[in-house]
C-alpha cells in the first residue's frame, strides 16, 4: 500500500513557503509603486500591535555546495563583506524613510549563502546599523545559519551579544561518501563544537538540517545520522527532502548521476525510518519537514495553533510584514510580495539610484488572500476550515472531489466544514495543498518547475 501512494503521489509540487508560488506571481500587474504602497499600509496596521520581521540574505560562500538551491556567490574573497553590508544598511535606510515612526522589530533572520562567511565585525555593524532606525519588541526573536566549519565561538558570542537566541546549523549528513558528492565535507567533531559552544553561551533554540535523498544515501546513513544527531540533542531539527531541480539549479546539482539519487519508495523508507527515529528520540512532528521538543518554541507554538511560515520557514510567531533586505531576497506585505535584484551587481546598481531593488513581485486578490489562509493552515496546523464568509470560495466543492480519493487512502478526513490530514497524509501535505492551488489548476506548467513532493 505505501508503495503505491508513492507511486501515486510522487509529482512535482511546490514547497509553499507562499501562495500563490512564485511561478504564478502576476508581474505584469505588479509595479515598484504598489509595492510601496503595500508595505506602508502593512506597516501602519501592523508595526504598533505586532512589529516587523526582517529576512537578510548574506549570500557569499568560500565553496560550493551541490545540494543548495540558495543565491550564492562563491568567493573566498573576504573583501566583499563590507561592501555588501554597506547596501544593506542603505537599502534598510531606503524603507525607513518611508516611514514616519520606528519600525518594531520582532524577528530578524540571517540567511545565506553563508553568513558566518562574515567577520564579527561586520555582523555587529550589521545588526547595530538597522537598529540605528529601529527598536527592538519586547519579546523579539532573532536567528542565524550558520556553517559548522567556519562559525567561530566568536560569531556565537557576537550575535549572542547582539541578541541571537536561536542558531541553525547545517548538518545534512555524516557520510562521508555522501559529503563528498555534495561538496560538503564536515566532520561530525565540528558540528559536535560549535553545538555545545552555543549551549554553553546561551543559546535557547538550537536546530540541525538534515536532508534525506541526498546521492548515494542508504538507510544505514540516516540511521547514523540521526544516532549522532541525538547525542547533541539540538532543540529542533529539519529532516528535509533533497529538491533535485538541475534546470533550475544550473550545474551545482550536476556532479553526480541522476541514478546516484535514491528514488520513489527508496528516497520514502529513507524518511519513514528517520521520521521514527525522530520521534523516538521525543522530537514531535511541527508543520512539513519540522521536528521540536517539547521544550522549544516551535512545538509550543504549534500545540497554541500560533506557527506561521513564510520564505523564511515556519516561525513561532507571526507578523504580517517581512521585509526582505539583500540580493534576491522576498519580503511579504500579506497583501503582496516583492523580490529583490537576483544578480549582485545589478542589486548594487539599483541602489546606487536611491532606489529600492525590487524587480518583481505579486499583489494577491481576495481569492489568493483565502487560498492562502488554508494552505498555511494545511501547512502549519495540518487542518483548515471554512464557513459561508471569509474563508469559503466557490470551487471548495471541486477541491473536495479532489479530495475524496485522498480520504479513501487515508491520507486525510474530510469533516463538514473542512479537512484534516492524518498521521499518514503528513508526508503528503504538500500533495493537499495542490488541490486548493487555483493558479496551479487553472495553467498547469508547461515545463518543469518544481521538485517532486515525495
């Protein structure tokens, strides 16, 4: 039976860190000055009751790893950190001006490439730069990513003093067979320091990334992984699929075969069994791809019903205006979206014109408002509703036929107003959401887009 709802279910499907996906943003209705006119509503009904939260892409890294679908820039040229974070600041300077009170900031993430590729230095000049305008919410929550090979105990003390409470490090596996083929050779000695220096300083949340498919992966190596995994006891962890999209990802996704990658029931075994290591070990499913103890904020934000997720990930809490600051990066307005300049240099030349360096974006119609409400809820609660107001629209009644052949596999349960998925249909979430996709329904992609959910 699993093996046919592989087979059945394994399409290429988006990972839903918004609605309506990327693919399907209406560029040709979407102007710079919407934009502005979005975030500076959002930010008037919002920054007082919830403040902000910041995305910040720190897109340099010293090599390449095969595995990532991140903007990167490789270099180990360290000259090109205070540059970069001069633009940043002024691009933060730019969306200040617009305002007439401080921005309230509640969240602030640090993404990348790699950002502990920068100095101390520049971090603190980073982050005291963009509180030159800000303030700080009381109960405000800020995280990086960092690389166990070069995060310091100097990077975890400065940010810590900065007031860093959460960090994630990038593990993805401890074989070594695997890590070369990914171009990410680490020892488990470095993710082992790095782990407890930031227990040791202080750190409340601590998250590992682990990844599964990943080329030449077999069950023994999940296994270990998630034995070594256990005796750090991260509070946290991400247990993600391997995306291989090479026509998206260019030849970074090219240094292995494609028969190298398990597939289908292989690649499904590979999550079962770490999935049940996970829980175990007493780390509970949050959202797709999450696993948390019991004492981490992100369990606790789910049990209350509060977990959001965004192009950042899921989050603890929510605020309905992200900015996103640096190359490529989306901020999110919950009215619309706006993605920065995706190369450097054209980022670069965009500011030295004063202006911001958004090139796209998307402004979502009522429709896309409701659609999104229940692909988050599907996403983070893993059940939605509707009734006859502000939630229901007129195909519910197509979605629900959809749906009827996924119930009678016992991937979820269709209620009388609503659906929940079981324990069984969590694997298959992203699949769910696919049946409220309009945009997706309506113009099917004509070349390949996306990864395939399973």
């Amino acid at each position: 039976m699993k093996n046919s709802l592989i087979q059945k279910y394994n399409v290429p499907g988006p990972r839903y860190t918004s609605y309506p996906t990327v693919p399907y943003w209406n560029e040709a209705d979407f102007s710079y000055e919407d934009w502005i006119s979005s975030f500076k509503k959002t930010f008037i009904e919002s920054n007082t009751e919830e403040g902000i939260s910041l995305y910040i892409h720190l897109p340099f890294c010293e090599s390449l790893c095969t595995f990532c679908g991140c903007n990167k820039r490789i270099t180990k040229n360290h000259n090109v950190e205070s540059p970069y974070i001069q633009a940043v600041l002024k691009e933060w300077r730019l969306y200040c001006n617009l305002l007439d009170e401080k921005p309230i900031i509640k969240e602030i993430h640090l993404g990348g490439g790699t950002p502990t590729f920068f100095s101390t230095q520049n971090l603190e000049d980073l982050i005291n730069g963009i509180f030159a305008y800000a303030v700080k919410a009381e109960n405000h929550e800020f995280s990086f990513e960092g690389h166990p090979n070069n995060t310091t105990h100097a990077h975890l003390q400065k940010l810590y003093d900065l007031d860093f409470r959460r960090v994630s490090f990038g593990v993805q596996d401890y074989s070594e067979k695997v890590q070369k083929a990914i171009h990410r050779e680490q020892p488990f000695h470095n993710v082992a320091k790095v782990t407890f220096w930031a227990r040791e300083i202080g750190y409340t949340s601590i998250g590992h990334d682990i990844i599964f498919g990943l080329p030449f992966q077999k069950i023994e190596d999940v296994v270990d992984t998630i034995e070594k995994t256990k005796s750090l006891q991260p509070d946290r962890l991400a247990f993600y699929s391997y995306a291989h999209v090479p026509w998206i990802k260019g030849n970074g996704q090219r240094g292995f075969k494609d028969e190298d990658i398990p597939k289908d029931n292989e690649k499904r075994i590979l999550y079962q069994v770490g999935k049940e290591l996970l829980q175990k070990n007493g780390y509970h499913e949050i959202g797709m791809d999450h696993f948390a103890l019991k004492t981490d904020s992100l369990y606790q934000s789910f049990r209350k019903g509060q977990l959001h997720r965004n192009f950042m990930g899921y989050s603890s809490s929510k605020t309905k205006l992200m900015i996103g600051l640096g190359v490529s990066s989306i901020g999110d307005s919950w009215y619309s979206f706006a993605q920065n300049e995706k190369n450097l240099d054209d980022y670069y030349q965009v500011l030295e014109w004063d202006k911001l360096p958004v090139f796209r974006g998307h402004l979502l119609t009522e429709e896309d408002l409701i659609i999104r409400k229940h692909i988050l809820n599907l996403m983070c609660q893993f059940e939605t509703r509707w009734d006859k107001t502000t939630t229901y629209f007129k195909e519910i009644p197509e979605v629900l036929e959809q749906l009827r052949e996924m119930e009678k596999d016992g991937i979820l349960i269709i209620k009388e107003n609503g659906i929940q998925v079981t324990d069984k249909g969590k694997a298959y979430v992203r699949n769910i959401c696919m049946a409220f996709d309009l945009h997706l329904k309506r113009k099917a992609p004509e070349t390949a887009l996306f990864s395939m959910t399973v």
